[in-house]
C-alpha cells in the first residue's frame, strides 16, 4: 500500500506541468518565474566547465529544504523533480535539459550502473516508464524534490522504494 501510494505520489514528476490558472494568466505576480525571467542564458553551454560536478554538487545540496511545488523550477516558487534538475544544472554548468523526468531519461548521453555513478549524474526512477529524476551527489546518496507537501532532499539510493524503483543513471557531464 505504501509503495503504491509512493508510486502515485511520484508520478507528478513524470508529467508536463500544468497551465496555470485563469488567475495566474491575468496577474503574472502570482506565476511561477521562468528562466527568462531570471536573466539565465537558454542557449545551451557547449560544453561544460571543467569543475561543473562539483558545482552541481554545491548547488543541488545548497537547494535541500525548498519546498516541492509541482511544475515548479525556481528556489522562490518550489520545484518538481524535473524543475530542480533544470535549475540545478541550467545555473551551475550551463547546461539546458528536457523539461520531464521522462525527457531526461531520453537524453543521447552514456547510461551508467548504480554501481559506477558519479557526481553530478542523472538518476531515474519507475517501473515500466520513468517516473522520477534526481541528481547523485556521492556517497550512495542523491537530491531530489520527491513530492507534494514535502521539500528537496537528500536520500539514501539503497532506501527501500529508491532501491527497487532505480532505473539507471545517465552521465551528462562528460
């Protein structure tokens, strides 16, 4: 029951956000801010800096305690999995990914085994179809936005849900 109820909770970060309400349209103050807004590059960095895993390091555990907002991508507004991954290597590296957790899981970059993941990977989630990302910081242990009414976090991959619902790790800095 707890797996399942884990499984649903998840499943937002696999999907688009949503459109914000009529609300939200008519009084911009109260949207979530996009990275145009923030002044951040959307051209893609052609390469990585050298130091960039440390950097995503730094930021991803900088961002442990922000609240989970669901479509969320800013420190301000909370994030969602996928929009944490986004922020964390948009300003650290440079470095523009897909929006969802599924997208990322797409990428044309090297797949890697639990047991040879580095810093600054990419680490998905599901079963069937991902459902979730993070960022592996070191050490067996990863940062993510894990679900509604919770925050950013730091945990364990060889938790019991992590460690059945691990799909792989993709190296994106290389």
């Amino acid at each position: 029951m707890a797996v399942t109820a884990a499984a649903i909770l998840l499943a937002a970060c696999g999907s688009a956000p949503h459109k914000p309400s009529s609300s939200q349209r008519r009084n911009p103050a109260s949207a979530v801010p996009i990275a145009k807004n923030l002044g951040w590059s959307m051209t893609p960095a052609a390469a990585p800096p050298a130091d960039a895993a440390n950097d995503v390091l730094f930021r991803a555990i900088g961002l442990v305690g922000t609240p989970y907002r669901w479509g969320g991508n800013t420190p301000q507004g909370g994030f969602d999995c996928s929009g944490l991954i986004n922020y964390i290597y948009v300003t650290s590296t440079g470095l523009r990914l897909p929006r969802t957790s599924a997208e990322m899981a797409d990428l044309d970059k090297p797949k890697v085994r639990e047991g040879e993941l580095a810093s600054g990977d990419l680490v998905f989630f599901g079963r069937g179809h991902i459902t979730h990302v993070g960022v592996y910081v070191g050490k067996g242990r990863f940062v993510h936005a894990p679900n509604s009414g919770g925050t950013v976090r730091l945990d364990d991959l060889d938790g019991a849900y992590w460690k059945e619902n691990f799909a792989y790790g993709r190296r994106v800095l290389n």
